[in-house]
C-alpha cells in the first residue's frame, strides 16, 4: 500500500515535470536540455527557505518565481541560438547550474546535500504522511494539468506550434516569434519548479547529484515516449516511466543482482528511446496533424 | 613546484588536454558535417575504445599494450558502423530532435551497457606507477609523450586523407551538400561508412591515450563529449582544423582557468567560452552548417 | 484495444505489488542499508561480512531471547538518495525498528533525519564526521567522532615539525568536519595553514589540486582523503614529481588504497582511531573471521560493525524489540561494554566518548603503526 502512495506520489511530480517540458520542446520546438536546471532552482529554493525558518505558503511562491526569473534570465541570450546550439547552450547551463550547488557550499552545502526538509504546512495542517502529500501533490498535478491544457488550446498555444513548425510563416503572419519563445520557455520554467519543489519537501533530501542529465533523459523520454505536442502524452508518460522505474526499486533481490539493476534499468530506458525513435516517434499518444 | 615550472606545468597541461579534445572534436564534427547531426553516443565510441583494450589486456587474452590495442580500435570501428547501421540509418531522414534524441538514447544504453559488464569503479590498466620523466624543468609521463604524438600523427593522417586522397575528396563533398554529392554520382554509401570508422577510430585513439593518463570509468566519454561539441561548435561545423584549434583552446582555456577560479568550475569553462563564442557570431545562428 | 490490454497489465502489476508480503514473527529482524553496489561497496561488502559473523554467533548461542536475529540487508548503490530510499523502503515495508546505517558521512546524515522522523533507531559504525548525531536521539554511532581526531593529527604535525602546510580535503561532509578540527587545533598549537583546497570525490583526474598544493615545495601536505581518491592523488603526484610527506586523516587507511597506489603510498602518514590488536578478544574475533571466510584481513570498519551488532543486541535484550525500547535501552547496554574496538560507552551525543590515537604509517608496501 505504501509503495503504491509512493508511486503516485513521483507520478504525480513527474507529470508535473514532463507537461511543463512539454510545453517547450512538444509545443514550441525549443530542444531544452537544461530543464532540469529549472527543477533544481525550484527545489533549492524552497529547501533553503523552509530549513531558514521560513513557512512553505511563502516558499512556494518565491521557488515559482526564482525559477521563472531564471529561466527568463536565461532565455534572452539562449534563444538568439537556434537549433542544435540553443539544446547545447542550455544543456551547458544545466551543468553549470549543478555546479554552483556543488561547490557553493557556504550556500547549498555542496555535494552533502540539504538533509531534513521539512514537510509543508499550511496554517497548522501539516502534509507529513504518505496520503496527505499524495493529495498536495496531486493537487498541484491537476492545477498544472488545467493550467497548462488551458494555455495550449488557447490561442497563444496555438501561436507557438505555428512558430515551431515554420518560423518564417509565423513572423510574416506578425507573430514575434522570439517573444512567443521566451514566455513559453517561462511558463515551462515555473512549473519545472513546481515539481522541484514538490519533489524536495518530499524526499527530504536534495544534493547536487540529483540534478544531473540523467533526469534531464528521463524527462525527455517521458514527454517524447507519451507523445510530445499533445496534453496527455507527458502524463501517459509519466505513469508508464516512473511506474517501471521506481517499482523496480523496491523489488527485493538479492545483492549481487542489485548491483547490476541499475545499469540495466538505464539500458532499458536507452533501448526504450531508440525504439522509439525509429518506430513511433510520436509517443503513445499521437499528435493531431502534428510532425514526424 | 616554484612558481615558473607551476606556470609551465599549468600550460602544458593545458596542451594535453587539448590534443585529447581535439581528437574527440575532429571525430564529432566529421559526423556532424557529413550527416548533419550531433552524434550524442560519440562519447561511448570514446569511452568504449578505452575499455576494449582493457579487455585485450585482461584474461583471457592477456595481450601487451601494443598489440592489443590494434583489435581495440578494430572492435571501436566496428561499433560506429554498428550505431549508424541499426540506429542512424533507419531514421536518416528524420527530423533533429528525434535524431539527437536517438543517439541520447543509444549514449545511455552504451554507457550502461558498460557499467552493467565492469561496474561503476575506476579501473585502471595496471601500470606500475613512475615518476615522469624531466623536462626543462617539467615533468611529462610516457602516457602524456604518446599523447603529443599520437595526436601529431593522427592529425598528419587525416590531412593526408582528406586532402590528398579521393575518398576525402567524395567526403568533402557530402559535407557540402549531400543531396548534390549523390547526384552527381559519388559514392556516398562508402563515403559514410568511412566518416565512421575514421570518427569511431579517432575517438577510441583519444579514449585510449585518455585512460592511459587517468584511468577509466564509465562516465568518462559523456564527461569529455560536452567539451568536444563546444569544439566543434568553436570551430565551426564540418571544419576539421577548427576543431583542433577549439579543442586546444578549450585545454588551455580550462587549465589556466583554474588559476584564477575554483577548480569546481574547471568544467564549466568549456561551455562559458562556447556560448560567449556562438553569441558573438551572428552568422551561426541559422543553425545551418557554415564552413 | 491495445491501449486497453495495456491498462489492464499495468492495474495489475500495480495490484500484485501493492499485497503486502506475509511476516514471519518469530525473528528479530534488523535492516541494514549499506553499499551493496556502486562506488564505496567495498566498505558495503566488508560490512555485511563482519556483521553476519556477529549474529551468526549470537544465534549459535540462542539469539536474543530465543529468537534468532535476521538482518535485512538493503542496497544504497552508494548515493545519498538511494540510501534515503534504501532507509524508507526498510521501515515502511519491513517495519524494522533499528537499521545500521550506510557508510559514508554525507550518505548517513541524508538518512539520519527520515529514521528520526520515522522515530526509528539508526547506528553508524563508521561515521567520524562532526555533528553525525545531531538529527536527533534516535541517531546513535560506536564511531568515534573527528572531534576527537582533529588534534592528534595537528599534534602530528606540529611533532613532526610541519609549522606551515596546506591543507587538500574531500569536498564533504567528513572531510568538512576533519577540516575544521584539524584547522582549529593546529592554528591553536601555533601552525599555519597556507592553502586551504576542497576537491570532489569520485574523479579520476586530481592534477590540477595537486599542482595547486604542491606550489612552493611544502615539506608536507595535509590530504584528508578516501581510498580510490587516495590512490589517484598519490599516484599522479609521484608522476608529477611532487616530493612531500603526506599526512592523512582514517578514511585511506587500507590495504585496497596501498594496492591501488602501488610505490606512491609508500612514507604516506595519518592518525586513525587505534584500536589495540594484540588483545585476546581481538585475535579470537580474527580466528573466527578467518574461519568462516578463509582470510584474516578484517575489511575496513568491519571490527566497529561487529561491535554494533552486539551492542544493538543488548539493547535489544534489555529494553525490548522496539524503536523506543532500543533507543532507552541502549546506553545502559554500552556503558562499560568493551568490544573488540574497546569501551563503547555513549556520551551525552550518543558518540563514543572513549577514543584512542594511533599513527599509520605504509611502509614497504604494508600499512603499519608509526613509532617515532
């Protein structure tokens, strides 16, 4: 029972995670390989705050905003790249962000982590049990889910699928194709912190080593293997991937396979991407009209 | 270590480090130019090239260095082919995301495939330890002589290749424009698979000469993959030179670096210099290939 | 169709998963997370050996009350976030109310809060980093902390006749703490610390610190380093043609690191928790660990571990199979206890209060005591 909490729980941040990714890659056509920077900034944030003394109904909010001003910050110069150089250019802040939390220890403790991070409280009411957190989390999953599938079906979606599949065509219909480019990469930043936030104050643990490109895959391949460019794809994604990921986890075998689940795990994901690509590139859940 | 040799040190390693990415670059962006897409998994061709020999060297093959080093980067060609042949071929024509998306994923298989057979430790090849040899005041070990060379003579090669042989001319070509080189009746099949095995090879002789000075871990391809690109990109798409001129700037940027910042950051240097450098050149923002 | 037999394997793995697995209640069960895999499972491995020599002894001779003691062994894959789930998974799927704890400072102290907050007992048979116990007092170690090691190694120093050295450290939360006794004491017997240089674990290329450290010629550098890390340091600085006497903390204290670094270990000095060997409970505990695994070289921390089982199992004894009743019970169970590593009495942190010193020095390719 407890494990099944426990996956709904990362399900639910992880959707959060893969629909504000979505967002950028799926409906913008930005090649962000630095999102998890974004989740990072989120849960640092909010961690450092709470640990301050400072209560989560503050936290959030100034985790949502740090995230969304750096990702602002970071779009200007970013998006004067195209292509493969903006995916490199954003993979190398993701790693430079890591960084700084690795070797500020002053501020984020380095590689020792931020151990005893609060559970969150609201006015008295403290989400400290497996149920109770699987209801804020999944709470702020479905706030995401409407807030996201609102401004995709609205017309500023729409104007940015028309910027990811012809730029010229959209700037000659007298879109900004740069304006439309930063809000998105925005709007994905913020709500990457969502989940980073969410994601701290449940692990109770966050360090350096959490944030590394190996999440930046795994989110990927959930937005891309559930269907990029539609709003259900990224939580088909989710469920799928974590499912299978953090049951294998909690399998009990004995050490000397343990030591040999990890890589495979990851090999499986690998083969999984692969597959995917050459086979149905699209995801589970297709796109309407949409790309190859 | 008085203060001139620290200087001096400080350089040299610098240029070593920089004939390492430069191999790794001249790999890359050859790739790069001739079939227009980041080869993510170039960094397990790296790092794969390092462990074959290990494995040459261990039982039960037991081979010395020199000889086992000529079936390792054999089995490192024939990986290259292998990657373009199941995993590039079939989605030639596919857009860029899913491209660089495949070839992340075939990176996280490879690495992985190498963690699940060797494990997550550092391995080392199993030479006994010896001071370096003295060198104006310097000190440079066997690993770091071959590096020098090696790089010198594989640079040597591929100018010979490209510029003075048919099979760099019909190359070229493709890097170009692929479409016209197969109309006008080049071989484009057999120039591919020659990009490859010469990207697959130059990358296992970097690998090789990497874990012969610091020895191999699993990461050790996708860790260096990052500074290769930004060489790539600093020289330019498709551009050879560029990429070894970007490689060893990268070395010496990095090492000198580190004299004046925390060596925490000494990875983050490639990266700062490339985006200062793509920023700064506004004709690369098409995203085009631009010789 | 497809999307529907898909829907359907997927609720029922999930249901299949979610029944909860039938308990035994007769044995004792104690969870154990340590590293199994990964990059510090040799410390995991040597742990699981000296620890299932220790209860097989105690159950040979009855167990705990008549019941035979069971460890549960969880993987931490050797990061701090695997341990936190290793931690979890043992209390709320086993429902074990004492674990023993993963190695590696940073690594235990990302645990220590979730076992606190669990109200669950957490031991550390290895962790020296200052502060280790501070989650809260749930969190116990038989480890003695740097505290206590930090000025015998500035008395080292300052003996030896280093008045001047810099100091390299492992960017972590053990290597923090040593850092700051040992900076704290020498400063105070009058030494100066020229350079003060923090490197990550885990990487294979550690030139650039040495080149840094090694500026100026010091006669002596202080490295508070681990094994791998160690060995790479010591390697490349001989390459590199560095000539200085090293002077280390516990942590690279093994035959592994002398085998790794070959002739560079060779002079390396460091102080470490002594524990006397010659004693007769020292040598029986060697007998029996050569019995059953066919070597007498007792892995690294392996003799504290061992120590930890029996300590846990008096406690155990006197206050009863719980969380709570091994937490009251277990400094009455310590008081006076002398394990193969000596008195394990707890201080008011619940870290051993006794400690005592040694020097190592490699000599000849072998790890031995220092006599001056």
């Amino acid at each position: 029972m407890d494990l099944l909490l426990h996956l709904s729980v990362v399900i639910a941040i992880y959707a959060i995670f893969a629909l504000s990714l979505n967002v950028e890659v799926g409906y913008t056509g930005l090649f962000n390989f630095g999102h998890v920077a974004f989740f990072a900034i989120g849960a640092y944030t909010s961690a450092l705050l709470t640990l301050a003394g400072i209560p989560f109904i503050w936290s959030l909010p100034a985790a949502l905003a740090m995230a969304g001003v750096c990702g602002f910050l970071l779009s200007i110069p970013a998006l004067k790249l195209q292509g493969d150089y903006f995916g490199i250019a954003t993979l190398g802040f993701g790693e430079i962000l890591r960084m700084i939390f690795n070797n500020e220890v002053w501020l984020t403790k380095g590689p020792m982590g931020l151990p005893g991070i609060p559970r969150p409280e609201f006015f008295g009411f403290a989400f400290d049990t497996l149920p109770r957190y699987l209801a804020l989390s999944s709470g702020f999953a479905l706030l995401t889910f409407a807030i996201l599938a609102f401004v995709v079906l609205s017309p500023f979606g729409r104007a940015l699928k028309a910027v990811r599949d012809d730029e010229t065509a959209a700037e000659i219909l007298g879109k900004n194709a740069y304006r439309f480019k930063i809000k998105s990469f925005v709007i994905g930043s913020v709500f990457a912190g969502l989940a980073g936030v969410l994601w701290a104050h449940y692990a109770t643990f966050i360090g350096p080593g959490d944030f590394t490109l190996t999440e930046t895959i795994l989110v990927l391949l959930i937005v891309v293997m559930g269907g990029k460019g539609t709003f259900l794809g990224p939580v088909v994604g989710a469920v799928v991937l974590i499912f299978f990921q953090e049951s294998v986890r909690f399998l009990r075998l004995p050490p000397e396979w343990t030591r040999l689940l990890g890589p495979l795990q990851q090999m499986i994901f690998g083969l999984l991407l692969i597959v995917l690509m050459i086979f149905r590139p699209e995801g589970i859940i297709r796109e309407k009209g949409g790309q190859r | 270590m008085d203060s001139i040799s620290y200087y001096l040190q400080t350089v040299l390693n610098g240029i070593l480090a920089g004939c390492v990415y430069a191999l790794f670059a001249m790999g890359l962006t050859l790739i790069y130019g001739v079939l227009n897409f980041v080869n993510f998994a170039h960094g397990e061709l790296i790092m794969w090239g390092a462990y074959f020999l290990f494995l040459f060297m261990a039982e039960p093959f037991g081979l010395p260095l020199y000889v086992a080093i000529l079936p390792a980067l054999a089995l490192t060609g024939c990986l290259g082919l292998a990657m373009d042949y199941s995993v590039f071929r079939p989605i030639r024509r596919a857009n860029r995301l899913t491209l660089l998306i495949a070839a992340m994923g075939l990176s996280v298989l490879l690495r992985n495939a190498a963690q699940f057979f060797w494990g997550a430790e550092v391995r080392t090849y199993g030479f006994e330890v010896m001071p370096g040899t003295q060198f104006l005041g310097l000190y440079l070990t066997t690993p770091q002589f071959a590096i020098i060379g090696v790089t010198l003579l594989c640079v040597a090669a591929v100018y010979l290749l490209f510029f003075k042989s048919r099979l760099g001319k019909s190359m070229r070509a493709l890097s170009d424009n692929l479409d016209l080189a197969r109309i006008s009746g080049i071989d484009t099949k057999r120039s591919i698979l020659a990009a490859w095995v010469i990207s697959a090879v130059l990358a296992g002789i970097g690998g090789i000469l990497l874990a012969l000075d610091t020895n191999l871990h699993p990461e050790m391809g996708i860790a260096n993959l990052i500074k290769a690109f930004a060489a790539t990109l600093i020289g330019g798409v498709g551009n050879l030179w560029g990429a070894l001129l970007g490689g060893l700037l990268i070395g010496l940027a990095e090492n000198i670096g580190v004299l004046f910042i925390s060596p925490g950051y000494k990875d983050g240097i490639a990266f700062v210099i490339m985006v200062l450098i793509l920023l700064a050149r506004p004709y690369v923002i098409l995203g085009e290939r631009s010789d | 169709m497809k999307k529907l037999a898909l829907f359907v394997a997927v609720v029922a793995i999930f249901a299949f998963l979610a029944v909860p697995t039938a308990r035994a209640a007769e044995p004792i069960k104690i969870g154990a997370a340590f590293a199994l895999s990964g990059s510090i499972a040799v410390y995991g491995e040597g742990f699981k050996k000296c620890i299932d020599l220790a209860v097989e002894e105690i159950n040979a001779k009855g167990g705990i009350q008549g019941r035979k003691i069971e460890i549960v062994y969880e993987d931490n894959k050797s990061n701090p976030k695997d341990c936190v789930t290793a931690v979890r998974k043992l209390i709320t799927v086993d429902k074990v109310p004492v674990i023993f704890g993963p190695a590696g400072s940073s690594n235990f102290m990302a645990t220590a809060p979730v076992a606190q907050e669990n109200k669950v007992v957490l031991l550390s048979a290895q962790g020296a980093a200052v502060g280790l116990t501070k989650a809260g007092d749930y969190i116990f170690r038989v480890f003695p902390s740097d505290t206590l090691q930090g000025p015998h190694l500035a008395k080292l120093a300052i003996g030896m006749g280093y008045k001047k050295v810099p100091v390299m450290y492992v960017n972590n939360d053990w290597g923090l703490g040593l850092k700051n006794a040992f900076v704290d004491a020498y400063k105070k017997m009058g030494g100066t610390v020229t350079d003060i240089i923090a490197y990550d674990e885990k990487k294979t290329d550690y030139r650039t610190e040495l080149l840094r450290a090694s500026k100026g010629n010091p006669p002596a550098i202080v490295n508070l380093t681990y094994i791998n890390e160690g060995a790479i340091q010591f390697k490349q600085a001989f390459e590199m043609g560095i000539k200085t006497q090293w002077l280390c903390g516990s942590a690279a204290r093994a035959p592994k690191m002398v085998e790794l670094a070959g002739k560079a270990a060779e002079g390396v000095i460091g102080t470490y928790p002594s524990v006397p060997q010659n004693t007769k409970q020292y040598q029986a505990f060697k007998e029996a660990y050569k019995k059953k695994y066919g070597d007498d070289k007792i892995p690294i921390f392996g003799d504290y571990n061992y120590d930890m089982v029996y300590v846990t199992a008096r406690a155990i004894e006197k206050g009863g199979y719980t969380a709570d009743g091994i937490r009251k019970a277990l400094p009455a169970a310590a008081k006076g206890f002398k394990g193969v590593t000596g008195d394990k009495t707890f201080d008011n942190e619940r870290s051993p209060k006794f400690a005592e010193y040694g020097i190592w020095i490699v000599k000849d390719g072998k790890i031995e005591d220092y006599k001056k």
